[in-house]
C-alpha cells in the first residue's frame, strides 16, 4: 500500500524524465522553458531554470540552460542555472561551464564552480586548480575543489611541481588533511621563500600527521617569527612524554592563549606532571595565571587533574564551572567530592548538588551499590516544599531516583500549569514507564499550551513500547493541537513516536508534510525532524523540495537529515552498525517502492542530483548518506547532560526558551524557578538555546 501511494505522489508532483513522461510532452514542455529563459522578466528567468533542473531530457535541458548562460546577465539566474546544470551534471557541458567560470568573478563565481565539481572531469580539475591562482575565483575554487576532496591532492601536487611557490594550492592540501601529501608538505616547507615555508607548515599543522613531527622540530627556531609560531603551535598537538622538559621551557614566557596550548600540550603529554603545574598556576599570586591554568582544568577534567578541581570549587570564584567539571570526570571519579560537598557544605552545596545528579546520570552503572544509595540520599535531603522543590524534584529524576514518582504524580495534577510544566519535565528526565499513565492522563485534559507542550515533550522522549498502549488516545489529543501554532512544533514530535494504523499514519503524513510549508522555521524544521522519525517514506518529495527551496539553513538541513533517515529506513544495506557519521560497509541498491517500481531507479538518481554542487556541507553529506543508503538512525541518543541557568531579575516562575538541537528539533520549553534547564542523554553536539522575549 505504502508503495502504491509513493507511486501516485510522485507521478502528481513530479514527472521522471524518463519513463513516466512521453517524448512529445518532454519536448513540448523544454520549449516553453526555453522561451521563459529568454524572457525580459527576471522571475520568470530564474523560475524556469530551477525547472530545467527536473524537467525535459538531461541532453535537451543541458543544452538550453548551457545556451542562456553565454547569454544571461543577471547573477541571480547564473546562479539558477549553474544549480540546475549541478543536477544535470555530464561530461559534455564542462567546457561550458569552465569559459563561463573563466568570465565570472561576481555573484555566481561560487555557484558556477560548484558545478565544475559535480561534472568533475580531468579538464574541468584543471580550471579548478587554474582559477585558484585569481584574486577573483579563489575563494570559489578552493570552495569547489573542497568537495572533490583528497581525490584532487594529485592535480594540486602536480600544480605545485610546476609552480612550488602556489600558495592557494599548498593551503587546500592543508584544508583536505590529505596525508598523502605530507612528503610533498615536508620538501616545500624547506623553501627559502617564507611565505611557502609559512604554508606548507600551516597545511602540514593542519594535517596533524606525525610524520611531520621532525619538519616542526626543524622549525621552532625559524628566523621568521610567524613559521616558528607556526612549528611550535603544531608541536603542542604531537606533544609526548619526551617533550615534557621543552614544554616546560616555553611556559614561563608564553602569555594568553599561548600560555593555554602550553598547558594543555602538557596535560596531554604527561598529566601526571601536568597536573601538578596546574596545581602550582592555581595557586598563583597572578590571576592571569590563575584564570587560564582554571580553565585548562575545567575544560580538560580527568582522574590526575581531581586536587585541582577541588581546590577550584572550594575556592568559590568557579565553583559552579568546577562542579560541572567533577560531574564529567572519567568513571565517577569526581562523584565524592560532589557527594561530601552536598552533604557537609552549608554554602554554594546547590551547585555540588546539581553536579552530583549530573555524575549519576552519567555514570550511575559504574558507581558502587554504595556510593550510588549515599548519593541518592543526599539528593533526598532537599526540600520538596517551598522555592526550591521543583529543582529537588528535577535533580532526582535527573539521578533517576525512582522514589521521587509519587511527588512527579502530585505535581502533574497541581493547580498552577508551571508546577505541570516542571513535574512532566522530571517524568521525562526519569523515563520510567510507571509515570507514563499519569502522564497521558495529564495531558489529555491539559489546556494550558506551556504545560501541554512540555508534556508532549517528555512523552516523546519516551520508548514506543511505553506509549503504545496509548497511542489512540494521544493521537487523539494532538489532532486539534496541530491547529494551535503555540503548541503545533512540539505535539509534531509527539505524533512522530506514536505507533498508528494505516489509517492514522497517512493522516499524520498529510499534517506533517502541511507544517513543512509552515511559516515558522521553527514548525518545519521539527516537522522535517518528525517525518524522518515517523518513517514517513512518500515524504521524500516534500522533504527534497525543502532542502532545494528553503530559506533558512537550519530548516534545510534538518530536511537533509530526515531525508537520509527515511531512504537507510527502505534499503536493504549491509552498513556495519557504527555510530552516526560512519559510512562503514557497503549498501545494496536502494529501492523505496516495490522491487520492480519502474520509478525506483529514478528516485535514487532524483536525490542523487541533488547533492550535487550542494553549498553547505553538512546537507551535502546527508544528501550523499540518502543517496547511498547509509545508515542514519532517526534518534540518535548518548551521555551527554545539557545543563544550563538563565538568570532573570523579571520572571521568578521561571524563563521560556527555545532549544535547537543538531539533528533538527527545535522546541520551546521553560526553565524551572532557578532558571535552571536540564536534557539528559544525549549524543555530542552543539545546541543553541535562545531566551523567549515576551
């Protein structure tokens, strides 16, 4: 059935060029696009070449869009058609595009480029690696020859046996950490011309291969100050036991952010020795000293490094950083420290308090019985009445102390929706299956759009298996929320992780594709998220068109990302079982309809193209998963423990915020009373959190 109605999509949207138009149609259809293309008015220009890109035939499309670029003026419609000859990519339009590149230098440059990359032929290379030795086009090429990657390094080397002095060439060896050019590196960095010298040391420090350990060696004491900064910069990422003595000649002069790559280049080559030089900077009369000797240590914490982070927290200016960095110590290390502070301390044991909920959730299976019943005990002894009891209840679900279930109950059914709000935050964080019950009923009856929100939150988070006795009535329940555009982003990712019948499930493919033309970026970038999430397979059309046309690049890569869920979810691939961002194994051919679907070998080819002269590497990369089959797990968890405090003299029942994550989710919550916000379990990336400014 699935199949069936994958078929019918794509034959309503958009046609393949190959079977499923007839000729005269293609033909008839490619005439009418050539003559917009010579139209006066730009918009209609600019719309027919983004056509070209799918409609008509490859050879026919490629020779009107080649014919309006010799003639095209306006950069926006160069940089229409260069896209839409990236998705026509062959051999025979490579000299066209290196005269047009050869031309440029404005707008398209970058775009025209790119295109070069996707024809990729030995000639069109060699224009690349030309147009890096012009002012105009460099930034364009090393851009383009960027994409190509390492397969380029041997045009570049033989550029550069050529001409040793190209600076452009040498610094995108550097930029690929190809290590295969390293022996080329070495002999060029023995140049009597400084600026190569400079270059091939920066490329040969960007590289990071040891092999060039003895190149940096030779250069610390380069007569030109730069390369010798250069050389020992280089050295303190190769730093060993053996440099230890060096290393420690070099501190007492090094200043700022030289003084931290020192410190850190000792911590990793002997961090026995390391640590009691930190020990002596901490105690420093200099706060200079002090300051960056602090925040090596915080930044870098491990079992050797433990005296210095305690002597951090009890000296108070850094305790809340030092308390975090004891959370974060290899195995628990840093958890009795947290522990006595808690329990002994009278002043600041909020933050021991908060770091040792952190260590349990992150080390709990690695901490004894008894240190983890003393631990729990402590987090019990906090208030649960009064200012205070929303953070005590937090913290002890964080820890996942199952004891705290009947006051997350209470709380659920409370009278003010801030108090819900938090109660179904802690039932997320502890993600016991007991709560789920009272957790549905909540929010089946919840009005309140912040409350239901985090309750539509912390059931998301939730496994299948936990909900699936409730979907029916959830799916109930989220059906008129994705009307409401305070709660739509959130009950989205809700509907996602529901398990429906067929019926349901094509209902929620219809809603979830509707919020991908949403007017909030926030809305599509979940609605993209969800799809991936809910498996939705007919949506790789919509989810295409999204990275193709969608203005905002937080939208378009979350769509990339379901994308490549979607496509590993209907291969049969033989992808080792690695973590994301592996492209291990080998995949089959994908297949997302039937076996024998005529349009399956048209969609693969379809998302292909697209990837094709992609601008921003990160939805180049799933573009090429999806087009490969690789795998891509649609939730992807970890340890990591996102914590956080926003502080608010106006709002004391706590702070709405929006989280982004990486992966696209991008959902509003609030922070508890103490403008504290906790997400645990999850993988390492960066997220941006933004205060909701009513």
């Amino acid at each position: 059935m699935i199949g069936a109605l994958s078929v019918l999509t794509v034959a309503l949207s958009l046609p393949s060029p190959g079977a499923a138009q007839p000729s005269w149609l293609a033909r008839t259809r490619l005439a009418e696009l050539r003559s917009e293309l010579q139209s006066s008015s730009l918009v209609l220009r600019e719309r027919a070449a983004r056509r070209l890109a799918t409609e008509g035939s490859d050879a026919g499309a490629r020779r009107v869009l080649l014919d309006a670029l010799t003639l095209e003026r306006s950069s926006r419609v160069r940089v229409a058609i260069a896209r839409a000859l990236s998705w026509r990519a062959h051999p025979s339009i490579a000299m066209g595009l290196i005269e047009a590149l050869d031309a440029s230098g404005g707008a398209d440059a970058r775009d025209l480029a790119l295109a070069l990359a996707t024809v990729d032929t030995p000639a069109s290379r060699i224009a690349l690696v030309d147009a890096l030795g012009r002012d105009d086009l460099q930034a364009a090429a090393h851009e383009a020859l960027l994409v190509l990657g390492p397969s380029v390094a041997p045009t570049l080397a033989g550029r550069l046996r050529e001409d040793p002095t190209h600076i452009p060439a040498i610094a995108l060896l550097g930029a690929m950490r190809d290590v295969g050019s390293v022996p080329l590196l070495d002999r060029l960095a023995a140049s009597p011309a400084v600026p190569v010298r400079r270059a091939a040391l920066t490329a040969l420090a960007a590289i990071g291969d040891v092999r060039a350990r003895p190149t940096f060696l030779a250069h610390v004491d380069d007569p030109d100050a730069s390369i010798a900064l250069v050389a020992t910069d280089a050295l303190l990422g190769l730093a060993t036991a053996a440099d230890v003595p060096r290393l420690e000649t070099w501190l007492p002069d090094a200043v700022d952010v030289r003084r931290r790559r020192v410190l850190e280049a000792l911590l990793h080559a002997d961090a026995t020795r390391a640590a009691a030089i930190l020990a002596a900077e901490v105690g420093s009369a200099d706060p200079d000293r002090v300051l960056i000797a602090g925040g090596v240590a915080i930044d870098h914490p491990q079992v050797a490094l433990l005296p210095v982070l305690y002597g951090l927290y009890e000296e108070g200016t850094r305790r809340a950083e030092a308390a975090s960095a004891l959370a974060e110590v290899d195995g628990g290390a840093g958890i009795g420290v947290l522990l006595r502070e808690t329990v002994q301390a009278e002043d600041g044991s909020e933050h021991a308090r908060r770091g040792l909920a952190v260590a349990l959730r992150r080390w709990g299976e690695r901490l004894s019985v008894r240190v983890r019943r003393q631990s729990i005990a402590a987090l019990q002894a906090g208030a649960l009445d009064g200012p205070a009891a929303a953070q005590t209840v937090t913290l002890r679900a964080l820890a996942r102390d199952r004891s705290v279930l009947p006051r997350i109950r209470e709380n659920l059914a409370a009278d003010d929706p801030s108090a819900r709000g938090w109660a179904a935050q802690a039932a997320g964080l502890l993600g016991d299956e007991d709560v789920v019950d009272t957790l549905v009923e909540a929010l089946v009856e919840e009005a309140d759009p912040s409350a239901f929100r985090q309750m539509a939150l912390a059931l998301s988070t939730l496994p299948t298996s936990a909900t699936s006795a409730h979907a029916h009535r959830l799916w109930a329940a989220a059906l008129p929320a994705f009307a409401d555009p305070s709660r739509v982003a959130e009950v989205a990712l809700l509907a996602a992780s529901l398990e429906l019948d067929a019926r349901d499930r094509r209902r929620r493919g219809v809603l979830l594709r509707r919020l991908l033309r949403h007017a909030s970026e926030r809305v599509r970038s979940s609605a993209a998220w969800a799809l991936g999430r809910a498996g939705e397979t007919s949506a790789w059309r919509a989810l295409l068109d999204r990275v193709d046309v969608d203005d905002s690049l937080t939208v378009r890569r979350a769509a990339a990302r379901a994308l490549a869920v979607l496509r590993s979810g209907v291969v049969q691939h033989t992808v080792d079982a690695t973590a994301e961002g592996s492209e291990s194994g080998t995949a089959a051919r994908l297949a997302p309809f039937a076996d024998d679907d005529p349009n399956a070998e048209w969609v693969t080819e379809t998302i292909d193209r697209r990837g094709r002269g992609e601008r921003d590497d990160t939805v180049r990369g799933f573009i090429r998963r999806a087009g490969r089959g690789i795998h891509t797990p649609a939730v992807l968890g970890g340890a990591e423990v996102l914590r956080l405090r926003v502080v608010s003299a106006a709002a004391a029942g706590g702070v709405e915020i929006e989280v982004q994550h990486a992966d696209g989710r991008w959902v509003r919550t609030q922070t508890l009373p103490t403008g504290e916000y906790f997400l645990a379990d999850l993988p390492s990336q960066t997220l941006d959190v933004r205060v909701v400014v009513q």
